[in-house]
C-alpha cells in the first residue's frame, strides 16, 4: 500500500516540479531535514533507469518527498505536515524506530 502511494505521489509531484526545484547531495539533505525538522528517511526506492525517490518522515508527522535523480542527487519536491494513510493509523505509527 505505500509502494502505491508512494508512486502515485511520484507521478502526481515530481514531473512538473523537477524543472523548478533546487537538488542537494542526499547526505545534506537527510542532515538539513534531520537536524532543522526531524525527519528521517523512511523509504528510497530507484527504478531501473536510476530514477527514484526517497521520503522523509518525522515522529510529529511532517514530510518531505524528493526526487532522486541518476547522479545520485536530490530533488524536494513535495511536503507536508500530516501523514496519514487512508482509513488507517497515523503513517509514523508504521515506521519502527531507529535502532540505537
């Protein structure tokens, strides 16, 4: 189910805003996003020509979905404050904790 949703988003988001949006190496990314949100990366996936995207979650429920391009660089182009998944529990509820 989030395999779908996350490509759906992908279709929705990154097409138009590729062409409007700055990219970063993804290690400053996840720091940036870490550090000033509390997000932490929850799930990447690449398709076979290189193309991928890799999101952001935090415990508070914000957001942050990027696009991954074949250079390896990183692309925001979607966020939000909520995550929820349809009918279901809050999305942050699914993803198990880092291990320390």
């Amino acid at each position: 189910m989030v395999r779908c949703a996350l490509a759906l988003l992908m279709l929705i988001f990154a097409a138009p805003a590729i062409a409007q949006t700055a990219c970063y190496e993804v290690d400053s990314l996840q720091s940036t996003l870490a550090g000033k949100l509390g997000e932490r990366l929850t799930f990447s996936g690449r398709s076979a020509n290189g193309i991928g995207v890799i999101l952001f979650v935090a415990p508070a429920g914000n957001w942050t979905l990027t696009w991954l391009d074949p250079d390896g660089a990183a692309c925001p182009v979607a966020s939000g404050d909520t995550s929820r998944l349809p009918d279901g529990p809050a999305f942050i509820e699914l993803i198990p904790e880092d291990p320390a």
